[in-house]
C-alpha cells in the first residue's frame, strides 16, 4: 500500500513560518495529486490545498491564498508545504493524504473520502 508521512509542525508565533513535508512511498504508477488538509479543534476536516505532481498544478482555498505555497519533488514523491504569516486560526492537525487518480485535486474540498492514503497528521500551534 502507499504510505504517507507528515512532518515539520511544531509551535510559531503570529505571524511566523513553518514548512511541512509530506513523504510518500509505494507508488506502482507515475501520476498522483498529493492533498493538504487540516482539522482544528472541534471542527470538520478541511481541504486547504492540492498538487498535482504531472504538471505541478496548484490548488488553495481562499483563507489560505497569498500565505501559504504547495511543492512538489517528484523524484522523492514528497510535497511542501510553506505556510507564512500564521496566525492563531490556524492551529490544527494538518494532514496530507495522496491518491493514484491524478484528477484527484478536482475533489479535495468536497470529497476528501475520494483520497486513499493518509499520513497521521502533524501538530500545527500558533500561539503567543
């Protein structure tokens, strides 16, 4: 199965920054996307950003544009995450999830079920 980890979170101040990388492993094709999400405290999982690692093709919700910047290293299948000017709001355990289809950045805000494999989450905190 395709495995997938998360790293980088930790604790920032307002307005810091912080990168994450997502490394995944077990692919038996060339094309995927490679999905960000996160989830706060007692709030739903959200899709914040997707790669698609063909073409590089970036996708980001609105809350997040002009902060944050999604990466990609296809020949260590990993994707970055660069997050600037954090702010409180945006504490959460953040996952990244890939999936074989390589359509799949068409659907990570709505249908996040659609994403096969996921990693375990880091621990992002901003706080003062």
């Amino acid at each position: 199965e395709v495995q997938v980890v998360e790293s980088g979170g930790g604790l920032v101040q307002p307005g810091g920054s912080l990168r994450l990388s997502c490394v995944a492993s077990g692919f038996t094709v060339d094309d995927y996307a490679i999905a960000w999400f996160r989830q706060a405290p007692g709030k739903e999982r959200e899709g914040i950003s997707c790669i698609n690692n063909f073409d590089g093709t970036t996708y980001y919700i609105d809350s997040v544009k002009g902060r944050f910047t999604v990466s990609n290293d296809n020949a260590k299948h990993t994707s970055y995450l660069q997050m600037n000017n954090l702010k409180p709001d945006d504490t959460a355990v953040y996952y990244c999830a890939v999936d074989s289809q390589y359509d799949r950045c068409y659907y990570y805000i709505d249908y996040h079920d659609l994403f096969g494999a996921w990693g375990q989450g880091t621990q992002v905190t901003v706080s003062s």
